[in-house]
C-alpha cells in the first residue's frame, strides 16, 4: 500500500528543549523515504518513530549548522550498519563539503553502503524518478543554503461518463491507457489531466525569490517560523522567516496544507504561531508542527 506522509521527528530552531528535539523530517513517497535536515539526535527519534535506516532512500541538506546537521554522523553510520541495500543519496551545498566530509567519518565504522554524494551548487533539478522530480532552489541565510521541492508528473483521470459514451469498459480500458488510443478513441477523449502532487521544504532563510519558487502551487508545504511577526527585525539579521512571513508566502502561493516548524525556545505558545498566520491570511490547512507528528499529503484535487 503505498503511503504519503511526512514524520516530523523534531522542530526546535538552534538548540533542542525539554519537548523539541534537533531537526529532522521524514517525507514517506510510496516506496522511497527522504530524510531532510537530520539535527542531533535524529537516530533515536527515528526509532521513537518507527522509522528505520533501510526506509532511507535519500538524505537532503538545506545548509550546514549544527541543528540540521548534526545528526548526519549517526545516520550514516546506523545505515552502514544496518547494511542498506539499496542506494542512498545525500543532497547538501557543495560549498559545505568539508562539513559533509567531518561528519560521514566523524568516527571510525565499517563502511559497507556506497553512499552516492549528489552535492547541490545552484538552482536545478537534482534527480528524476518515475515517482517524481526532486528540485533544489537557493534561500537567503548568513550561510549558503538551499530548499527542495518534490514534483510528481502529471497523470490521467479516467472519466466513467465518457468511457460509458464511447462504450469502453473492461479491459479496453487498460489498453486504452497503455497505447493512447483504441478504435479511434484517443485518452484525450475520455480523461482528463490529473496534476501530480507537489511538496516543498523551506528551512533557514529571509523571504526571497527561492522561497516563493518553492511553495508554488504546494499540496504540503514545510516551512520555517523561526520567530513571531513582532520580532521581524531579529528575523531578517539572522536570516529567517516570521510565522506571518511564511503563512503570506503560502497564501499568495496557493498551498493547500502548511506545516510550520523550527521555532525558537523564547516563546512557550505555540499556539500563537497558528493564530498570526491565520492573521497573515492563510485559509488553508494549518499544521503547527510538534516532535513525532505525522501529517499525510493531501489527497489529489
């Protein structure tokens, strides 16, 4: 059965509370599992989460401070390991391959997974799968940071009335599909497009080009809101968004589900975070993020 969902393994921004673990995000697709911003103690949260090394099919780095990456050492180990058959690759900007470097042999392990290196240093596309396209665009924070965007392609929705009016039912249907058309019916006749679905990650940045690039047209975004909308100025020195920037930003991009996450331990409320996006205009599903929450995709429109 296949399931799309993402595993929110921890939301807290700089340092980890009592109740908000280091970063980390699991987006489940069907088969494959991508693994976003593993912040300390991202192993352990996984297993508190019923996730395990071998659901890993990618990792990606939005940028390299310690709580969105900090937990890369444990991961690639506990997947080499636990032996992984399959190919995981990790996504990161090049321009912290040092980092990447310090942290996949921070200690000494027996390497047995040819972990694939798939460095990011400009907007583009990363890697196409049959299950979708992964996307990378370059955010605004004092280090170099990027966001991705996960496409699925565009399929067809069979439309009953219409295969009924040109009497195909059974399996002419399947053959249909398969070869585009059958006794001069074309599926452009009896279907219509079904848009893929489409979600992004935005973690650390001001408001840019890169962050409404990323959210449009979104079915789940993942956001940042590091701070609270009266607090902008310390938003915009420190290279990060407010819970009203991000919720305008989703508005005006047309999301159907939001996710906000990455708050700062000063406010002991989350629940005002809800209240200023509602404020900022967003009238879509709202989700303000906590530690081994699982949020499904919305289904197609």
């Amino acid at each position: 059965m296949s399931v799309r969902e993402l595993v929110v393994l921890g939301t807290a921004s700089q340092v980890p509370t009592r109740h908000r673990n280091h970063n980390g995000y699991l987006l489940r697709w069907d088969g494959e599992g991508i693994l976003f911003d593993p912040g300390e103690g991202t192993q352990r949260q996984m297993l508190r989460a019923g996730a395990a090394a071998h659901d890993l099919n990618r990792i990606c780095v939005t940028h390299f401070h310690g709580d969105h990456s900090l937990g890369l050492a444990g991961v690639i180990q506990r997947i080499n390991l636990d032996r992984v058959p399959h190919q995981v690759t990790a996504h990161y900007p090049r321009s912290g391959q040092r980092f990447f470097d310090r942290l996949r042999y921070a200690t000494a392990y027996r390497e047995t997974v040819a972990l694939t290196e798939a460095p990011v240093d400009r907007d583009g596309t990363l890697a196409v799968t049959p299950a979708y396209t992964l996307e990378a665009r370059g955010l605004s924070h004092p280090v170099e940071s990027y966001g991705y965007r996960l496409v699925e392609p565009d399929g067809r929705r069979m439309l009953p009335e219409r295969l009924a009016a040109h009497g195909i039912a059974g399996p002419d249907i399947g053959r249909l599909q398969r070869a585009g058309v059958l006794g001069g019916v074309t599926l452009d006749d009896v279907s219509e497009v079904r848009r893929g679905q489409r979600f992004a990650f935005v973690m650390d940045t001001r408001l840019c080009d890169g962050v409404h690039a990323l959210a449009e047209g979104c079915d789940l975004l993942v956001i940042e809101s590091t701070f609270l909308d009266e607090d902008a100025g310390l938003a915009v020195e420190h290279g990060h968004l407010t819970a009203g920037q991000a919720a305008r930003a989703a508005r005006d991009a047309g999301v159907r589900h939001l996710v906000l996450t990455h708050f700062s331990q000063r406010y002991p409320d989350p629940a005002e975070f809800e209240r200023q996006a509602r404020a900022a205009g967003f009238e879509g599903e709202l989700t303000v993020a906590h530690d081994l929450l699982r949020v499904p995709v919305p289904k197609r429109r």
